[in-house]
C-alpha cells in the first residue's frame, strides 16, 4: 500500500505541477491559445494565476511534507486541496457543457482522495526518526 500511495502522489503531483505550472508561467493570453483552455479568457487573469499557484502549492504538498518528514500531516490536506480544487473544475466545466474535459478531474479527484485518505487512515507518515 505504502508503494501505491506514493506512486499515487507522485502522479498528482506532476499533473498538478505541469498545469499549475503552465498558468503562472505563460500569459493569459497566450493560454487561451492552447487546446483545451479556452476558458481562461471567460475569467479575471487573476484566478487563473490564483489556481496556478493552488494547484502548484498542491502539488509541492503532496510529496514534499512526506518525503522530506517535515510536517507531513500536511500531506493529506494537500491532497484534499487538490480534491477539493478538482471538484470545482468539475462544477465549472459541467456548467459551460465540456462534456469531454469532465472524465479527467474525475480521476484527479479520485486519486486525490486515495491519497489523502490513505496519508491518513491507512498508511500514515512514520514521524523523523521512528522509521519502520
């Protein structure tokens, strides 16, 4: 299980490290350009900068605490943000009918879940120095 979860995080964190990544990093007006972001230009340039930075704070969330030990209760909330962030994507795509861009927040969500509730019920993070 422990080697699930953290195949798990990895995955959601690269996922949620390129996206996040690509909307702080390329300007609004060019995301709207790319396939699939059409949205971007329906919004304030601000949120879309502001979910870049949640989905890339998420993403530093869910590895890091755990693989360095440092506070790594705060991997399960990383992993809940990043739930909770795939939800309202969901809301917001279901809302405008994109039909196919739903099917991939679903398994974000679900793999988000997986991780935060395994981070925190099924394989819990062993504190410095208490290694298994």
């Amino acid at each position: 299980m422990r080697y699930a979860l953290w195949i798990a995080s990895v995955l959601l964190a690269a996922v949620f490290l390129y996206n996040g990544g690509i909307k702080l990093l390329i300007p609004v007006a060019d995301l709207a350009d790319q396939p699939g972001m059409a949205w971007v230009s329906d919004v304030p340039s601000w949120m879309v900068k502001l979910i870049g930075l949640a989905e890339v704070a998420g993403a530093l969330g869910v590895v890091l605490p755990a693989a360095t030990r440092i506070l790594p209760q705060l991997t399960p909330i990383a992993a809940s943000g990043l739930a909770l962030t795939v939800v309202l994507a969901f809301c917001f795509h279901a809302l405008r009918g994109e039909a196919p861009r739903m099917v991939a927040p679903v398994l974000l969500f679900l793999l988000a879940a997986f991780v935060a509730y395994g981070r925190t019920r099924l394989v819990p993070i062993a504190p410095r120095g208490n290694i298994r």
